[in-house]
C-alpha cells in the first residue's frame, strides 16, 4: 500500500498560493491542475476531489493522508469517496502533461499528479521500475 501525504498538496490543486501550496509549482503541475480543474467542472465536483479520485482510481491500495482542522474542508476531502474516474480520464489527467514521461511507471503517477520538479518525477521512476 502506499499512504501520501499531502495529498491536496497544501491547497496546490484548489488554486491556493501560499508559499507551501506554491512549493509544487512548476509547468507539469500547472498543466496537471488545469486538466484537474477542467474534469472537476465536468463532473460537478473540486479539482481536490479530483485529485483524491485519481489517488484511489487504481488497483494498487493508496490510502491518502488527510489533515485539515477545518470541517469544511474536510467535508470536501470526504466528498471526493463519490467522485469516480474512468481509465480515460484517469488516463487524460497526466497525458500530455509530460510527453518525456510517458513510459514512466503507474506508481510515479499515482503517488505524483502534481510533483515538486521533473527531475525529482525521473529520478523516482529510475528507482522504482
């Protein structure tokens, strides 16, 4: 199983910018929040819930650390358990987002729908294929 943490990415994929959210920032995760955004309006949910649904969108158990104090965002975290992807648009999140990664493997994706750097997301391939 793998448990990440973060998983809203300090308010990264709900257009926060503080400087925590803001730490994830780079032209992948922007390109990757903007497909987030667009599925969620598509669906009628969050880009976080989005998110958390690409997270438990796969077979391999992924179990998302959540930690909020606010009810309100919890309730939103909640509400992602009702959002489900299909392989498609599990699949058109992270396509295109990165074309030099296309090849990389399922768990770099799961665990990285929005990466502090590229070259972090391909020295994590080069360890975990």
């Amino acid at each position: 199983p793998m448990m990440p943490w973060t998983p809203s990415a300090y308010g990264y994929l709900s257009g926060l910018e503080t400087s925590n959210a803001m730490s994830f920032d780079n032209p992948t995760s922007r390109r990757r929040r903007e497909r987030a955004r667009e599925l969620a309006g598509q669906k009628g949910c969050t880009p976080l819930q989005i998110g958390l649904a690409y997270l438990r969108s796969y077979e391999f158990p992924v179990f998302p650390i959540l930690g909020t104090m606010n009810p309100e965002h919890l309730a939103e975290s909640l509400g992602a358990d009702a959002v489900e992807l299909t392989a498609a648009e599990r699949d058109w999140l992270v396509a295109q987002a990165n074309r030099k990664q296309a090849g990389c493997c399922r768990l770099v994706l799961v665990t990285l729908l929005y990466s502090a750097s590229e070259r972090e997301e391909q020295a994590l391939a080069g360890r975990v294929r």
